[in-house]
C-alpha cells in the first residue's frame, strides 16, 4: 500500500473517534476539564511523522533488509508518545500509538487488510527487551491515569528495567501479563480481533445509518460486550460492569443514548471509555483506510465506501 495512505487513515481515524459525539467521551460537542477536543486534534496529528517512519522501516522488513527484532516497535512508540505531548499538555492517544504503530508496519508488510494482524503479531512476538523498555519511558511521559504502583515490573520504579532485562520480557511476554489490566495488549495478542470485528460492524453499519449514527451504534455495542479497562482502572470492576449493563439497556431500548451519555457523565470521568475509544479509532482508520469518504444526503453526513 502507498505510504502516505496508511498515515493518511491512521490520521483521519482517530480525529473522527474524537469528533464524532460518543457516550462518555470527549468529541467536538462535549469536553472535560482537563481533557478537549483540541488534545486529540493536536495529539492526533503531531505523530503522523513517526507513523511515516514507521511505513518505512517496515517497508525494508518486507524486503528482508532489517530482521522483525529489529523493528523498534518500543522507540516508534515512545517518539510518537513525545511528540504528541510536545503538542499538548494531557493524555490523548497514548492507547491508540500503542495499537496503530504495529498494525501500520503489519499493513506495509502484508499482503493484504488480513495478513497485515498475523505481520503485526510476529512484531510482537519477535521483539525485544529494549522494546518493552522504551513502551515503559513511553508510558512515564504519556502517565495515563489508573496504573498501578508496587507491582511486579513496576512502570514508575528504575527497578523494573533491571527485571525486564533478568527475565526477558518482550512485547509479547508484558502483554501476556498485563492483557487482563489493559485491552490494548490483548488487542496485540489476539491479531486485533476486537478492533476488525469493530471495522466490520462499521461498514456494514454506514450502509444503513449516518456516520456519526453508525459510529455511536458501534461504540455503544462495544460497551455492552466488553469491559473498558481503563474504567476498571479508575473506577473498579464493578463500576465498569455497570457501564457494560446500561450500554446493554441502550440496545434494548430500554434507555435513549441521551440518557446514557448523562449516566456515563455522572462521575466526572471516571466512567470515561479509554480502551475501546482506542480500538473504535484503530477501526475507522482501517475504514478509513478502506476507502472511506462522505457525502451529504437530507443534511445528514453518510459515510461511503469507495469512488464517487
């Protein structure tokens, strides 16, 4: 695939997962106090230069020019993670660079939208200590809120980076122990399951619903089948639970998405969704990288799959 369009969805993804008014979340109707729609616009596109240098060593992986341990999946990370906090003062898009980067090197490398979650696992399983290491100065400069302290391999303790290395834990090892604390590193493991199974929903549901009807449908079925670990981080399990159960009321119509949006305001943002806000903006990149484009009909912005 052609550089610029990879970069180009895994841009325009994200932007659209933030503008687009979801339950709970930021967009470009509704802000929080310490986190706006203006994080994610300069958060977002401050790291499409690293996603561009991602396409590329990427490309000489596919020629068989660098090895898959010599991906530096870890420094790709933690640049991308700098230069979005230079741009801005909070934590926007940590989950989503931690998602996108493997899956934009999967995309260069395969032969097509399906080989590239099985080139995006091997990245994963092949690298190395150094890349967790430089995942954890990634993690200290983004500081996403609920990790926890005073546990083994510690994100915050110098320690930790003496542990990595004793124990050789790669990418692939970490996800294996954090996949329950955080969805991203199952996303890794299970070749982006949850996040294709999300793209596939969207396209089928942009047939039939406006873009921002088909994304808030999406995004509210995502919370009634799963549980975002970012709230369980914040708020508890059982708080996270109960978002999944009124999310599940929404689709029973049992409660409008209006109300549900209030509930998820509630607490401030403690019920904010973080992790499947980060895999609904991986999977309208992979629309986005689909072919997606808009069109009006009767005022209302639909979204498109392919040329005019």
């Amino acid at each position: 695939m052609e550089r610029w369009r990879i970069v180009r969805a895994f841009t325009l993804g994200p932007l659209l997962e933030a503008a687009v008014p979801k339950p709970g979340n930021v967009s470009r109707l509704r802000d929080f106090d310490d986190l706006t729609f203006y994080h994610f616009l300069f958060a977002d596109t401050a790291v499409t230069g690293v996603y561009y240098e991602a396409v590329k060593t990427a490309e000489l992986l596919r020629k068989g020019i660098l090895e898959p341990r010599e991906a530096g999946l870890g420094e790709l990370i933690k640049r991308a993670v700098q230069n979005s906090r230079e741009a801005q003062d909070a934590n926007p898009n940590f989950g989503i660079i931690a998602l996108s980067i493997p899956l934009i090197m999967g995309l260069t490398m395969g032969r097509n939208m399906l080989d590239a979650r099985k080139k995006a696992r091997l990245l994963i399983e092949e690298s190395t200590v150094r890349d967790t290491m430089e995942l954890y100065r990634a993690i200290r400069i983004a500081n996403p809120k609920g990790i926890p302290s005073g546990v083994k391999y510690d994100v915050y303790s110098d320690e930790s980076f003496k542990e990595l290395f004793q124990d050789g834990i790669n990418l692939a090892r970490l996800a294996e122990i954090s996949c329950e604390r955080e969805l991203i590193f199952c996303e890794w493991l299970n070749e982006y399951e949850l996040s294709y199974s999300t793209f596939g929903r969207l396209y089928e549901l942009i047939k039939e619903l406006p873009l921002e009807d088909a994304v808030v449908r999406a995004f509210v079925e995502l919370l009634a089948t799963n549980l975002d670990t970012l709230i369980i981080r914040k708020a508890g399990i059982e708080e996270a639970k109960l978002v999944r159960e009124k999310a599940k009321m929404v689709l029973n119509g049992e409660l409008s998405v209006e109300e549900f949006d209030s509930f998820m305001r509630g607490k401030g943002d403690l019920r904010n969704p973080g992790s499947l806000a980060d895999v609904m903006a991986v999977s309208l990149s992979l629309l986005a990288l689909r072919g997606l484009r808009i069109e009006m009909r009767n005022g209302k912005v639909w979204g498109v799959i392919g040329r005019p």
